[in-house]
C-alpha cells in the first residue's frame, strides 16, 4: 500500500510502498477512501510543536475508510463498515478526564498521524472503539473534513454556551471556520464572521453569516463592539493578531474560544479590562466521539454543507505548500478511493 510519510522535519512527504499494517488486538485495518488535510497534519510534518512526533511517521488525522479486516476482540464493527478516524485515536478510558466526558483531555492519549500513523495512506490501522461509524448519507469525502475541522469547532460553539440571542464572532474562514459558521447558525446565533481575503468573506456570506468583517481594512474589535460586542469569539485563524482582534471586541461576560494553534503563539490580555469585564479565555481541543456522533448525525439530516477540493495524495506536498500560502478556499480532501 501506499502511504506519504515524513521521513524529516520540514522536509517534503515521501511517497512510499509500504506492507499492509496488520491490527492488533482491539484494533481494525481501514481501507482509506479519504483523508483531509488539516493545519496541524503541516505542524506535525514539521515539527513545529513543543511535544513532536517521531519520524518517520503518516500524517492525517481526518482519515476515513472501509473496515477490512477486525483485530482480536472487535465485535461491535463490521468489516465493510466506513468508519473515520479522528485525531483522539485512543485514550485511557479509566481517569478523571476519560471519566467525565473529557476524554480529549485524558493524558494517555495517542493522537492519529501524530502518536501513530494517520490516513494519508491506502490504508490505516485505528482502535475501533475510537473508530467512529459514519453514518449512511455521508460520503467519505464529506465525512473526512467533519471528522477534525468539524467536530473541533462544533466542540467550540459548545464550549462557547452559544446562545439564540447571542453575537459570535468566528475569526478565520477555512477548513474549520466554514463549518463553524454553520454550527453557530444551527445554535440559533447571530454570526459574524471575520477573514482577510474576498473569496472567504464571500463563502462565510453564503453560509448564513449576517456579518462580514474584512480585517485588512477595519478595526475587528471596533465593529464587533458596534454591534454590541461578541457574547462568543472562536479564534481559527492561525495567526496571533487575530486572536487578539477578537478578544477586542467581546462584550461583558464574553468568551474567547481559542483553537487554532500558531506555533509559539501567546497574545497579551489586560488584566483590568478582563476582570472589570468577567471575560473568559478557553482552550479547546477537537471534540469526543460523542460530540462527532452529533457532527456526523447533523451532516447527515442535511444541515450542514462541507466545501473542500479533492487532490490525490501524491499532490500531498504542493496541497501543503497552497494550504500555506493561504490559496485554499476550504479544506482539501485526498481522494484515495479513485480508480479502485
Ligand atoms: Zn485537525
Ligand atoms: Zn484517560
């Protein structure tokens, strides 16, 4: 099987024949039919992040395939089955975290295409109680974008308490804040939406945002505080400024929600305006299977519309390079289903 495998840091992903992965127990191998390309798959080929992989190693972590074959003990998947495979691909399932309901933060946890090897391969291993069924009327290739940038932001929107009657600011609009649009319209919000270029201003408007902020040409915090402030800011776009921008124009009790993760990234937050303001600064990584059981059931009742570009994996290199220069209207999917 083929697989793209970062063989060094910042080097270009190497495309390359590799044995079938053979499961362990608990454990099922996956026909990949299509895996996204996250900003954190380029973090990783990159070691950019304090805690790195170990190469060599297969990035991707919105992998999603057929079952083909069940390691010992699986009883609860079916080979033939689509399942995806996000970035928690394994956690303890025995401490405080994994106990209530925070299993994304269980410190036992091996992270796909970063602690293991990811979907950016024909095939891939998962631990199948981790494996999430993606139900039917959801195609690989949609399934693949909600299976990170999905269930991330809707995991934001959640952590944010969005409430109908609320403003929420979503800052950068890619591959995650597409999708975050559509959660916070879902949650009943008054969405505004924030980015630098025309074309994702544009795509934000068209997925229901009542607000469009251009930041190359006005003041975030400014506007947001004109429309009374954000009760919600959920910052994605991979950029400090931005981050700050939004924290600018939360209202009183307001919240920033951070997510996307700039290397070495820190922001400055005035004490006094965030007391006299009882505003809050979360972090919030990805989302548990429950909350991408809940993705993968809106997507399938028709409520949500992913917009991504299918490549083939061996375009991994030049994808990264366009994901980087910022020419990605929203997420690419690697199509590993053609010509099978
Ligand atoms: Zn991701
Ligand atoms: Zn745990």
């Amino acid at each position: 099987m083929k697989a793209a495998v970062v063989r060094a840091f910042g080097e270009p992903l190497v495309i390359e024949d590799r044995p079938d992965p053979e499961p362990g127990p608990g454990q099922v191998r996956i026909r990949v039919e299509a895996c996204g390309l996250c900003h954190t798959d380029i973090h990783a080929a990159h070691g950019d992040w304090p805690v790195k992989p170990t190469p060599p190693f297969v990035p991707g972590h919105e992998g999603v395939g057929l079952v083909e074959k069940l390691g010992d003990g699986v009883t609860h998947l079916a080979v033939g089955q689509r399942v995806a495979v996000p970035w928690l691909g394994k956690a303890c399932g025995r401490c405080e975290h994994c106990l209530s309901g925070w299993e994304t933060l269980c410190e036992q946890q091996i992270n796909t295409g970063y602690g293991c090897d990811g979907g950016y391969a024909e095939k891939m291993l998962a631990w199948a109680d981790f494996a999430q069924p993606v139900p039917k009327g959801v195609t690989a290739i949609d399934a693949a974008p909600l299976t990170c940038a999905g269930v991330t932001t809707y995991k934001a929107l959640k952590v944010a308490d969005v409430k109908p009657t609320q403003l929420v600011a979503i800052s950068g609009i890619g591959g995650l804040g597409h999708l975050a649009v559509q959660y916070a319209k879902i949650a009943g919000a008054t969405v505004a939406a924030v980015d630098v270029t025309d074309e994702k201003l544009e795509l934000a408007a068209e997925l229901g945002a009542d607000l469009v902020i251009d930041a190359r040409k006005h003041d975030v915090g400014e506007v947001l505080k004109r429309h009374g402030g954000a009760h919600a800011a959920i910052a994605l776009a991979v950029n400090e400024a931005a981050f700050a921008a939004v924290n600018s124009g939360l209202r009183r009790g307001g919240k920033l929600v951070m997510v996307a993760l700039p290397a070495h990234g820190t922001i400055q937050v005035p004490i006094f305006d965030t007391v006299l303001n009882g505003t809050s600064v979360i972090g919030s990584i990805v989302g548990t299977r429950q909350d991408l059981a809940e993705v993968f059931h809106l997507h399938a009742a028709g409520r949500t519309q992913v917009i991504c570009e299918t490549r083939p994996l061996g375009s991994a290199n030049e994808s990264i390079d366009d994901v980087l220069r910022g020419q990605v209207k929203a997420r690419i999917v690697f199509d590993l289903g053609a010509g099978r």
